[in-house]
C-alpha cells in the first residue's frame, strides 16, 4: 500500500556568494581595563580556592600587591592608549 499523503519536493537552497552573505558586525577591540579587572577577579577566585584547598598566605598583603598591580597596569594602559592615539 502506498502513502495517501502527497510528498513535496525540499526547497532548493541558493549557494551563498560574497553578494548575498550579509556583511558581519564590525568587532570594537578589547578595552585594557575590562581585562585587567577580569584577571583580578580571576587572581581573587584563585586565591579564595587555594585557601579553600590549604594554602596559608596573608590575605591583606596580597590584596594590596594585587590592587596595586592593577593601579600600575590600568595607568600603564591609558598612558600606552594616549601615545598611540597622537
């Protein structure tokens, strides 16, 4: 017995050629200071799973190199940024 529903040919897809591929969205480039504070967020969650695991170091010290390393970075970056735009 055959099937009483009637069948319809699949579409026909057109190849895709560089005039019809829609053009894609131009990227901006990576701010400095969004990864600089993304890897002390990640230094902090670091530390927090070394502690976690048994590490002993002095909490307060190390918070202060690391805010300091991210001042040092974060006013090396606008500097570098400032030159390059002249």
């Amino acid at each position: 017995m055959t099937d009483s529903q009637p069948t319809a040919p699949l579409p026909v897809q057109p190849e895709a050629t560089a005039a019809t591929e829609p053009i894609p969205p131009a990227r901006r480039p990576l701010r400095p200071s969004t990864i600089i504070w993304g890897l002390v967020v990640a230094v902090v969650g670091a530390g927090i799973l070394a502690r976690a695991l048994g590490a002993e170091f002095d909490n307060d010290l190390a918070l202060i190199v690391l805010l300091g390393a991210a001042g040092v970075a974060l006013v090396g970056t606008s500097i570098a940024s400032a030159v390059r735009r002249r």
